[in-house]
C-alpha cells in the first residue's frame, strides 16, 4: 500500500532533473488546491487590524461553515481509477523505467481505496476543531439551533460540530433543535440557490475548465509520458493524478502524488478550481445570476443583523457548501476582477478569485455585528473568511472602517440594495432563472 513507501521528499533529484523542482520544495501545497484544500487559515491582509478595539462587543453572530474534507466525488474518483488501472497493466514497463526520486514509489505500486462524497476522517476532525474553536471565541452568545443542508457530509459536520460545542449528549437532548434542510429543486433554500434556479447550469462553470484543461493538461501528460514510455498516459489520466493528490491529501493526509508536479503545475490546476468555482458559483455566471443567486442569504444577513422581524437570535450557526460561500461573495460584490478570469489564461496571479483561500474544506465565514462605547458610532459589520478579517470594501467609508475592514450596519444595508430589492420568484428572479416553480 502506497502509504508504506518513503516518500522523495528531501532526497536531492538527479542531474538530469536539474531544472525540476517538486511543488513540496518551493511552496505548502496544502494551501494551494483550491477548494480541494484542507482546512487552512487565509492568508492575512497586510495592513488589516485583526483585533475590533477593547470597547466593542460582538452581539451577534452568523455562522455560515462548509462542511470537511470529503473523498472524491463519484464524478471525479474514476479519473483516479482509471489512471491506477493504466498503472497496474503497465507494472512491467514501470519496473523498468528509469524514474526520478519523486516517481519511485510507482515500482511499488500504487492503488487506491478512496471512496466517494461522505466526509473523511480528517474532515470530522476539522469541524470538531472548529467547534472547540468557535465556542471559544463566542462565549457569551447562545443558540440552541443548527440547521444543515440535507447532504451526508454536511450533515456529519454539523454533527462533529455540535459534539464539540454543545457536548455528546445534544443528538439526544430535546434542548437542541438540529433542523437540515433538503438540498433540492423544490426547496428554497440559501444554502443551495441555485438548485431552484431553472436556468443555472453547472456546465457554465464546467465547461471553463474543459477548455482551460485542453490548455494546460497537454504539457504535463507529455513531460510524464517521456518519464514513463508505453504506459500511455492521457490527460485525463493526468487530471486523475492532480485529483489523486487533493483527494489522498484529504483522506490521508499524504500523498505521494503531490510531489510529481511542479509549483506552475499545482498553479494551473488551481487555477482549473477557481474557474469552475468562479463559472458556475461566482462571476462568471451569465447576467446577474451569480449575484442574485446569493441574494438569499445576504437577505438573511440584513433582516437578522437589523432583527428586522424582532425576533433574530444572537447566533446561527449553519452549515452548507463552498459554493454557498462563493454566491454570498458574489452577491456582496467582493473578491471580484475587473478583468473576467480568461479560460484559455493567462493567469493572473494577483486575481481576486482565489478558491484556496476563500472555500477550503471546512471554510468558514464568520458574520459578526459589533457595538462600541466610542471607537464606533451605532452597530457594525465585520466578516472573518477562514480566521482572517476581510475587507468589507464595498461599504466601508471611514478611515476606521478601513483600519479595521469593517463597516456600518446602515452602510451594508444599502449598498446591498440589489439583494434587499429580491425575493425568490419576484419579476427580477424570474428574469433570471426562469419561471419559479417548486
Ligand atoms: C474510465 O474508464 C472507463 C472504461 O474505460 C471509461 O468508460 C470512462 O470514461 C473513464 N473515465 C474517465 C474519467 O477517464
Ligand atoms: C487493467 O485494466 C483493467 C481495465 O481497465 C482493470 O480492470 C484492471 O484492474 C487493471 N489491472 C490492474 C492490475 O490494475
Ligand atoms: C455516506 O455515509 C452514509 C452513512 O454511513 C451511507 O449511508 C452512505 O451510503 C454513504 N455514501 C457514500 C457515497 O459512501
Ligand atoms: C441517543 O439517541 C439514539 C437514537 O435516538 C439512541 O440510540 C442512543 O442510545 C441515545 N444515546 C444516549 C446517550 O442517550
Ligand atoms: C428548529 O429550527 C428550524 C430552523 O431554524 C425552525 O424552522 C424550526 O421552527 C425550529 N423548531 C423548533 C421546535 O424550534
Ligand atoms: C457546455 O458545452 C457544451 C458542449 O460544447 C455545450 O453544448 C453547452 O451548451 C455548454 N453549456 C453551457 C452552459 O455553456
Ligand atoms: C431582536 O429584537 C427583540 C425584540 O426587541 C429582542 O428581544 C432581541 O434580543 C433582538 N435580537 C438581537 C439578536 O438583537
Ligand atoms: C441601489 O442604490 C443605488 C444608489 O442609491 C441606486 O443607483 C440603485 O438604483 C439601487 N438599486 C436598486 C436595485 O434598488
Ligand atoms: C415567476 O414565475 C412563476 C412561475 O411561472 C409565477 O408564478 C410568478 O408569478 C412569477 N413572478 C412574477 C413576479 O411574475
């Protein structure tokens, strides 16, 4: 099994490889897999205090969590099958062959044992952290609600979560009101919006990295097929590799794959997640979908933040998806390019849209509303991304604001007047996705 082997990781490559450099050497690649990422903090903003001043209290808090690390999904493991079947007939040839340090560990074989979609071991282990974490920082504010999208692994993180927060008796104690809403098209939900939107389509995203795979995917079947002659490597098969270190990463921990690839490697196929994300759950929808699309749950935001309807709680904790988090950005109009992400590239390497900070496994995007005795006048919004402020450009107004990336609840309430203005299946809606039915 792949996980006895030793790894190459420190061992000096050969002459031949001189202009090689394993992505393990010149980076943490563990930050940079996208949404495939474990759970890691973002990177902070320099500049940005972290600290609210000693005379605010946060009030209230909005929860929104992806769930964990998952496996593959059952879309994405037959890539991994496939390139460990191709592997397998060819041991012969792979006997044979002269690899590098970092491709050794294919002489003993390598298999696979991934499952697909329910959450892995490392998964539970992230949300059971955030858990311990989460009261930690928000002693003094109560819930005694978690809702959950209806999916198997989101269901399980909350679960993780509510262990570690509310102890191991709250699946039994009639205390905790653990609700899931169904993930479907004849639920309105803001977890998953776009499941009742008739005229959202996956493809706008998918069919961004079909193109961007037929640009960057080539080069590295063909740099592998030269180390490996007559196992006959496709791209797909490559995609397989890219996906077996995400998904082995998740499962395990480790990969071996993850050192095969080179640093502008890692970057391309990061940059295949952020345009998928980004087509199918961000900007890169047709019109206004994307930011209608988060619409819902930015509404949630305002009516609770200013208990529109008298009856808001000081804390929610919900637990949804990574496009959930990715609809919200866009509805708010942040981590948006001027330029659209061009699926053929270049990249942008300083592009706003950066999947690997924004919706790791286990992201979490932290609301809080704050008051102050004086460093600010009335209630206040931040946002913590992954344990990181993130700047609330598009309404803050003073210097403070600034300073801290906050702003006033009255200036996030209208400058997100295009969410306040919808409602699932009004005029605007309909434009948009269709006919709204149930
Ligand atoms: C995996 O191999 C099967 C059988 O050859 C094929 O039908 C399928 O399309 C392949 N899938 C991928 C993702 O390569
Ligand atoms: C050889 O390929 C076939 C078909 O893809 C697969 O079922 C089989 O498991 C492979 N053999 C090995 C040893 O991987
Ligand atoms: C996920 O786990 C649940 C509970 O064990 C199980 O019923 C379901 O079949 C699993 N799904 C997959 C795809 O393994
Ligand atoms: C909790 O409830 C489950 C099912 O409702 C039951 O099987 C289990 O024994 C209960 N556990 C405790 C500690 O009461
Ligand atoms: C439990 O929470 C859900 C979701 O917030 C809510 O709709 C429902 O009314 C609550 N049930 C009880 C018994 O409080
Ligand atoms: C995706 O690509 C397919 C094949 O080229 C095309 O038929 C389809 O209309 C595209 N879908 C979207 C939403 O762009
Ligand atoms: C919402 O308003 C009600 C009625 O004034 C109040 O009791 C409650 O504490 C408020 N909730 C929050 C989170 O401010
Ligand atoms: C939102 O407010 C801006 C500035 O006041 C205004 O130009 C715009 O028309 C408003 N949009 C909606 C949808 O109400
Ligand atoms: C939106 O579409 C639904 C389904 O056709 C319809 O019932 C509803 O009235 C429409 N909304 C508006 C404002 O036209």
């Amino acid at each position: 099994m792949w996980f006895t082997l030793t790894l190459s990781a420190g061992l000096s490559t050969s002459v031949a490889l001189a202009s090689f450099s394993p992505v393990s050497e010149t980076s943490n690649v563990f930050d940079r897999l996208g949404n495939l990422s474990p759970y890691h903090r973002a990177p902070p903003i320099p500049g940005l205090k972290t600290t609210l001043p000693g005379d605010c209290s946060v009030d209230q808090v909005m929860l929104m969590q992806r769930h964990g690390s998952r496996w593959p999904l059952a879309s994405e493991l037959p890539f991994i099958q496939n390139l460990t079947y191709k592997l397998g007939n060819a041991s012969d040839v792979i006997q044979k062959a002269r690899l590098p340090p970092n491709m050794a560990f294919l002489k003993d074989g390598y298999v696979t044992e991934l499952g697909h979609d329910n959450l892995t071991a490392p998964g539970r282990k992230e949300l059971f952290t955030h858990g311990v974490n989460f009261l930690l920082e928000y002693p003094h504010l109560h819930t005694d609600t978690i809702l959950a999208g209806a999916q198997d692994r989101v269901i399980e993180s909350a679960q993780w979560f509510g262990l570690a927060y509310f102890g191991r008796y709250f699946h039994n104690t009639s205390a905790i009101n653990f609700t899931t809403i169904p993930e479907d098209s004849n639920t309105v939900s803001w977890i998953t919006p776009m499941d009742t939107c008739a005229l959202w389509d996956y493809d706008y995203g998918n069919n961004a990295t079909v193109t961007w795979g037929t640009v960057y995917l080539p080069p590295i079947t063909k740099r592998l097929n030269k180390l490996l002659p007559d196992v006959g490597l496709t791209d797909y098969d490559t995609h397989g590799a890219l996906y077996a270190c995400a998904y082995d990463l998740a499962a395990y921990g480790v990969s071996p794959w993850c050192d095969v690839f080179t640093s502008k490697e890692i970057e391309d196929f990061e940059y295949e997640l952020d345009l998928l994300m980004n087509g199918a759950f961000g900007y890169g929808l047709p019109g206004e979908m994307g930011p209608l699309l988060g619409s819902l749950y930015v509404n949630k935001l305002v009516g609770r933040f200013t208990n529109a309807t008298g009856d808001a709680s000081p804390l929610y904790l919900e637990f949804g998806h990574d496009t959930t988090i990715d609809m919200v950005l866009t509805a708010l109009g942040l981590a948006k390019d001027r330029v659209p992400l061009p699926v053929k590239g270049p990249i942008n390497p300083s592009r706003e849209w950066r999947t690997s900070s924004q919706v790791p496994f286990a992201a979490k995007m932290v609301w809080e509303r704050f008051t102050c005795s004086k460093s600010f006048e009335g209630p206040q919004i931040r946002l913590l991304l992954n344990d990181v402020t993130y700047p609330l450009s598009t309404c803050s107004k003073t210097r403070k604001d600034e300073s801290y990336g906050t702003c006033s609840l009255g200036a996030f309430v209208s400058v997100n007047n295009f969410s306040t203005s919808i409602q699932w299946g009004d005029a605007t809606w309909n434009a948009t996705c269709g006919p709204a039915t149930l």
